[in-house]
C-alpha cells in the first residue's frame, strides 16, 4: 500500500532533502504540498493546512518542513484530523509542547515520529556497536560551519526558539545520545550571543558522564572554508573518527565506513516501519541538552552579527 | 518507627525551614548534618558526606538543602549508599541529571523526592478542586520579591544553573503545574539579565493552554516593601485570588482559606509517606518549563545588578 503524504513548509530543506527522499520511496507518495508562497511543479498545493485537512481526507501523513516555532500549532491540526505526523528537527520550541504532542499522538492512536536525521547517517550502527564494549576517555564532538551558507537569509534561527547554532548542533547531540552505551548530562556550558541576535552563535558543552572521560562539544557559526562535522573519542581499546557529520567512520586510522548522505531516505523509511506498526518515536534527550544548555550556560555578549 | 535523617547544608532555608519541620516531626529524628563550615547545637555535624555516609549506616534518609549546582553529585553518593533523598528545589542545574537521579533511585530501590515546598501551601488543595470544573480565562501569576532579603549575599543564585529570579518563581511554577487541570507550555517569554550576571533578574512568561485562556507570569525580584506572590485566575464561574504564596485563598472576593506557612511541616509529612511506601515523587514539569523559557525566551541585557 502506498501512502500518502503532505509535506509542510516548501524550503531550503525541503527541496534539498525531504522531496527526493519522498518521491525515490515506493511507499509514499506526495500527494499535496502546503506553503504559503511556494509550490511543487505536478504536486497538489495548498496555502493553508485546514484547507488540505478537509480537503484531502485520503492523506494520512502529514510531514512539518517549517521552522519549530508555528511547528506546534500546525502539529496539533494534523494530530487532531486524526493524521500520522513527521516532525523536523528540533521537534518543537520548547520541550512541554512536544510532551504535549506525544500526549496528543497517544490518545488519537496515531503515529508521531520527532526525527532527528543525523541519527540515520550511514556509520551510526557500527559506531554504536564498537562503543559497545569500551570505556571512553575522551569524546570531543566538534561541529563549525557556515551560518551565511547553511541558512542565507533565514531570520527565524536568530528568533527566540529559534536555536541559533544549536539548529545544527543539536544533530551532534543526537548522534551522541544514540551511540553512547549511557546517559549524560551538561554539567557546565559557555554560550556566545552576537549583541543583536536573541540566539547564540557559538556554544561550549561540557558533560558529565560514567566513565569519567574528558567529554564536551564545540559548535560554532563562523567557520568559513571548509566544514567540520567530526566527532573523536578515544576509548582504552584505540580511537574512532566519524566525520561528515557521521557519514564516515575510521577506527584507529582505518576507514571503516564511507557512506554519503541517505539521512532523509532512511528517515522516510523508519517512518514508513512506524505508520506501519502504529508506533512512535519521540526520544527527546537531544533537545533536553540544549534547554539544559540555555538553563545553566554562561551568556557572553560579543559583537553583531549580520547575513 | 523514627526514622533518623541527616541534613545536608545548613544555610538560611535549612535553619528557617527544614531544621523545624525535622525536629518538630515526631516520626524523624535529626541525627546528623553535613556542611562544611555551620553545625547545630546537640546535633552530630560532619564536613563531608562521604564521611558521614560511611559512620553512619543507621541513618537511612538524606535530606539535601544544598545549592542546585552540586546536588548532583552529592545525591549520587547518598544514593549509592542506599539512602532515600529528598532533593530542595529545584531539584538539579540540568533536567538531564535528575531524569539520571530517578533512574538511580529507581535501581537502587530507595525513596526520591523531589519537593515543590509551594505546592504544600495551605490552599493549594481547595484551589485545585474549584479549578477542576471550571473554564479559565485569564490566569496571571505576580511573583514580586527583593533578592537583598531573601537571599542575602547568595552569590550561586547568579551563577550558571542558579536560575535567578526562576528560583523563586518555579515556586509558582510548581503551584500553576499542581492546581490546572491540564498541561500548558511556554509559547514566549521574556528574562532581564543584569549586565553583570548570568541568570535574570525578571521574567515574564506566556502560555499556550487548552481553554485558549490569557495566561501569564511575570516575575521579579526588584520589589522593594511589600511582597507579592499572588495568583489571580478569572474564570466561567468567578474569580480566585491565591496569594502570600498558596497560604490564603479567596473566591468572588470572599476569604476561603487563611492558612499559614506549614509547607515545610508537609513536605516532611510526605517524605515519611513516600519512605514508608518505598515511592518516589519525581514532577520535572516546573523545571521543564524554566528550561523552556530559557531556550525560547528574549534576552535584555539590562543595568548591573549588585546585593
């Protein structure tokens, strides 16, 4: 059986990823688009989600490519009409109101999926299953781009909610809480705010964890020229390297994994298992860490910034 | 059955408020307490947990009126040596480590109790039961008080994790999250940082809530005289002032109850209950909508701030 799916909020991230990743998967098919200025050539388009709802009883999932601040309302409408629902990351500008949804998903007996792509990055399993049965010494996650070229133009992320560079960030976070054999916690964190800007452009996480390693996070807005996406840990039984943002993985210098990106194929499969199975998966510990980040982090004012 | 307990910290809430509530309970009995500078007359006092943990295997709960920064660390170890923990508030600087001190307490078979001293206010219960079958329409909490007197010369309450204003604001918190009828999240919110500190010194909170109703929070901790903390809630069928904290409750102008402060006596009562029946009382909601506000809410750098 195919389903069908409509897709939320016609961005940067939606023409990059989540319509290839819809259209090359035999199990869905994309029935309707919703946005308020663009539409998908050959694709049914709506400017508003009530009017799709009624519309279009025959779609049963709805997937939200808009930014996490109207992200509630709009999941709320889709959970209501009684439809399976796909959240971008983060899930939701604040952790209550993606408790809420879970509460609400519950209830309606439908599916709701808070995706984190990064977790579906091709090294995850084996680096997973290699930390395993290792104790770690120290884990440096280190995540530095671009703003200007990641997000030209796109005020929301400096907004309130918005994240700022915990946006990308948080994707370390959640490849972090998928391959750790336990939990952590921020025990201390140091954020930069450009003087304009009510999100921060740079951040310094420290955590505290069981094995007692030496273990934090680096992100930063403001690397021009190449971009790193690594995560490096050294355990008492040699040193892993994912790189690409988790799209490769060396061990003790070897390569081990060379994937490329099928993050948002593998996502529209999971969620393909999930409606399947009238499952959900809203695993929040991502966003946990970067709302402890705000709750406890020092705030360091530095100079403005502009696109 | 007396149960003997220690009392770790003994600062101002510790001598105004647990050390009464301890030894006017006949069911306790105070038996040891940890800090490193005071100590209480007849009391047997030691500078260090672990050294009271290990001379004293008879004392069965810990009760930690420490500052939230290191409570981790010393919950752990009470934990791990099999005590029961009863935890002030708030109860950690990250959410993350007290979801790790359910999980222990949970492994370990003991007590935890994270208390909400406010939402054992007089009124409380009375207030949650008129709410009950009633529609809100405008609910605001006022929590005005001065910093000078009520945490003299605290420098940890500026400091990364020490929540500022939120310290005594997720009083309210708890009371708001105890008395509605259903679950709301912070959809904006607004923190005034003192130029010279980490955490705020005001706040205003707005919440998305299921009766569509206005409802907000402004705290602040600039109040000079009088004292505020009121909650005024109108309502389909009248209005409800609660103030001095949840001790006194009024309807339609008219005075319901006129408690007094018995918070800490009750917080102690609940402890002996959760103790006897092996629970655990583990409600993050309050601290979850503080990390909430921290990671959505506008910043204001405003004037420096000193006691």
């Amino acid at each position: 059986m195919v389903h069908k799916i409509a897709l939320v909020g016609i961005g940067k991230i939606a023409v990059d990823q989540h319509i290839p990743a819809i259209t090359n998967n035999p199990d869905f098919e994309l029935s309707a688009t919703v946005s308020r200025h663009a539409s998908i050539d050959g694709v049914e388009s709506y400017t508003s989600l009530d009017d799709m709802l009624e519309k279009r009883p025959d779609i049963g999932i709805v997937s939200l490519a808009i930014p996490p601040q109207p992200r509630f309302d709009y999941a709320v409408k889709a959970l209501r009409a009684g439809r399976h629902v796909m959240l971008e990351k983060p899930p939701g500008q604040s952790l209550a109101e993606c408790y809420a949804l879970e509460k609400m998903a519950q209830e309606k007996g439908v599916s709701l999926f808070a995706t984190w792509h990064s977790r579906f990055a091709d090294s995850i399993p084996a680096a997973k299953d290699w930390l395993k049965s290792r104790t770690i010494k120290r884990f440096r996650i280190t995540w530095k781009e671009d703003v200007r070229r990641w997000h030209p133009g796109q005020e929301w992320i400096w907004e309130p909610g918005g994240l700022g560079v915990f946006d990308p960030g948080i994707n370390a976070l959640s490849i972090m809480t998928e391959i750790l054999p336990y939990d952590v916690h921020i025990n201390a964190a140091k954020l930069e705010f450009p003087s304009n800007r009510d999100t921060p452009i740079a951040a310094h996480l420290a955590f505290t964890n069981p094995d007692n390693a030496v273990m934090d996070a680096v992100f930063d807005w403001r690397q021009e020229g190449p971009q790193t996406w690594d995560i490096d840990i050294e355990t008492d039984q040699g040193e892993m390297k994912m790189s690409s943002g988790g799209a490769k993985l060396s061990i003790d210098g070897k390569s081990i994994v060379e994937g490329s990106d099928h993050e948002y194929a593998n996502l529209y499969a999971q969620m393909h298992t999930l409606v399947q199975n009238r499952a959900s998966d809203v695993d929040l510990s991502p966003m946990i860490h970067v709302c402890d980040a705000y709750a406890l982090g020092k705030r360091i004012t530095i100079a403005e910034f502009e696109f």
